[in-house]
C-alpha cells in the first residue's frame, strides 16, 4: 500500500458531494459521444477500404499512412 | 460534469494525436517508404488493382505522411479520447477509489492492453505490400471483431471478479476474472480465420521495424490521453 501510494499519490475527489457521476448525467453524452467517435472511426478505418459510402479512393489515399499505422487492414 | 470530461476527452486526442504524428512522421513513415519501395518493385505482382505505388496522383505522398496523416491520428484520436472519457466518467468512483490522475493512467494503460496489444497478436499491423485487395472485407470484419472480443471479454471478466470478490478474497476473484479473460481471448483467437499474407521476400527486418512503430506510435498515442485527460480531470473534479 505505501508503494502505491508513493507512486500514484493524488488523492480520490468526491463528485460534488457523491462518490460517482449518476448515470443520468452520463447517459445523453455517451450517446452523442459514441455516435461521433464511431463516424470518425469508420473514416479513418473502412471508408473506400472494406465499404465505400463514396465514389473513388480519395478518402482511402488521404488517411493511407494513418490506417496503416492504426492497425487497420488496407487494400 | 460528463459534457466538460467528454470535450477534454476528445482534446486530449487530438493533442495526443498532435505527438503522436510528430513520433510517426520521424520513425514510422521511413519503413512506410521502404514498403511502398518495395511494392512498387513488386508491382507486376498485382497489374490489374490500383496498388499505392500507381495511386502517387491522387494524393501525393507528400500529402499522406503530412496532413493525412495528421488528420487520419487526430480524428482517432478525437474518437476514442472521448470514449475514454466516457469510461472515466461512470468508472471514476464505481472502480475503487482511485485519484482522477491515477484512474486516467490506468484506464489508459488498459486501454492499450484491450485494443493494441491482444487484437495485435491475432491480427498484426501490416506495412502497405502485404495483405491482398481482395480479402479487405473479411480482414476488417476479422480486426474488428478481435477487438470487440477484447473488450467484450474485459467487460465480462470484471463482472466475474466483481461477483466473486463477494465470497472470497479480492486477490482470487482478480486472478480467476484474468483467467477467465485469458481464456476467452485464446478461444476466440484460435477460432476467427487466421490471416497470412505477407509476400515470401518482404523483409524481415522491415516487417519487424514497422510493427515496432506502429505499436510505439499508439503506446505514445494512448499514454499522452491518459496522461493530459488525467490532469484535466482533476480540474474538472475540483470544481465547487
């Protein structure tokens, strides 16, 4: 326990008074936030790779070095 | 108090993916070079599909090691910064008592564990010349679906160690739960299709150098997340 905390010594904040954020004020958010990260990823990941929504590999050419680099299969 | 860690989630992100570039441009896009070298040597291998050698016009290489680049590791990063902080955000308190620092840290230390590490074994990264146009499809449904078993798997490992930590010591419900994880991810890697085609003359060494960019470059990625949303966190926590 004293290894811990002398690694990693920055104390536990209460949230406002609670001890978690109520999943009412998390749920809307991680709607919207899920949403947006999926639409970024599908570009970066599959767009003009294994689905194309657009004509071309403009997009596919445009994120190549990224795509390859993130893991994702490519051409 | 979600909407202020999920906007600093997604800039963290983007900062990450800002160092991140910066890290890949220097190390990671010389073997990219050498791939391409090497493919556009090769290219009679595969006349009949635009390969990246014949593709140079449309987006010059110039392009694609700059802002392609940058704008490819910042909209990931966006992306899963703010899932991140969709996680810190119902975990923060839920999952131990944890400082905000301490608790980004980790979450991020997981996080490239999840979705690096173990979808990596099964599925390497590959420089452009290796992997055929024809098995796209199935390659990324194959990625995609080691990663959801990643994770999936460490969803429900920790409700397995959250069900025995009731009736025995926190230690032993950790080592079954990692146990369990263990086994599903080995069960899953043996039964998706196993992908192998990197052509016979590739070179080793280039193969070995890129992986080992590609890894780093996402280790930066994720560690430098965990490290800013930490110390946003805090201020967000700390507000009256």
């Amino acid at each position: 326990m004293s290894t811990t905390a002398a690694l990693f010594d920055d104390h536990f904040i209460p949230v406002q008074g609670g001890s978690a954020i109520p999943i009412e004020d998390i749920a809307p958010w991680a709607v919207f936030g899920t949403l947006i990260a999926l639409i970024f990823l599908y570009f970066v990941s599959t767009e003009q790779g294994a689905i194309a929504l657009f004509d071309g590999m403009y997009v596919h050419e445009y994120v190549h070095d990224g795509r390859h680099l993130l893991g994702f299969p490519c051409h | 108090m979600t909407k202020s860690l999920l906007w600093r989630g997604m800039l963290a992100g983007i900062l990450a993916a800002l160092v991140a570039t910066m890290f890949a441009r220097a190390i990671a896009e010389p073997q990219i070079d050498l791939a391409i070298d090497y493919e556009s040597a090769h290219v009679v291998h595969h006349m009949d599909m635009p390969s990246d050698g014949e593709q140079a016009e449309l987006v010059s290489r110039a392009t694609q090691k700059g802002a392609g680049l940058l704008t490819a590791l910042a909209l990931y990063g966006a992306a899963v910064g703010g899932i991140f902080a969709l996680i810190f955000a119902y975990g923060y308190g839920r999952f131990g008592r944890f400082g905000p620092r301490s608790f980004a840290l980790l979450l991020s230390g997981i996080a490239i564990f999840l979705v690096v590490i173990v979808p990596g074994i099964k599925y390497p990264q590959t420089p452009p010349a290796v992997g055929k146009h024809e098995t796209v499809g199935l390659r990324t449904a194959a990625y995609f679906a080691m990663i959801a078993l990643s994770v999936g798997g460490a969803v429900i490992a920790a409700k397995i160690r959250s069900v025995l930590a009731l009736s025995r010591p926190g230690i032993d419900a950790t080592l079954i739960a990692v146990g369990a994880y263990g086994a599903m991810v080995v069960l899953g890697q043996y039964l998706l299709p196993s992908v192998d085609e990197v052509p016979a003359d590739f070179p080793a060494t280039l193969l070995w150098n890129f992986r080992l960019a590609s890894i780093a470059t996402q280790l930066l990625l994720w560690a430098t997340i965990g490290i800013v949303f930490g110390l946003a966190a805090e201020r967000v926590m700390a507000r009256p």
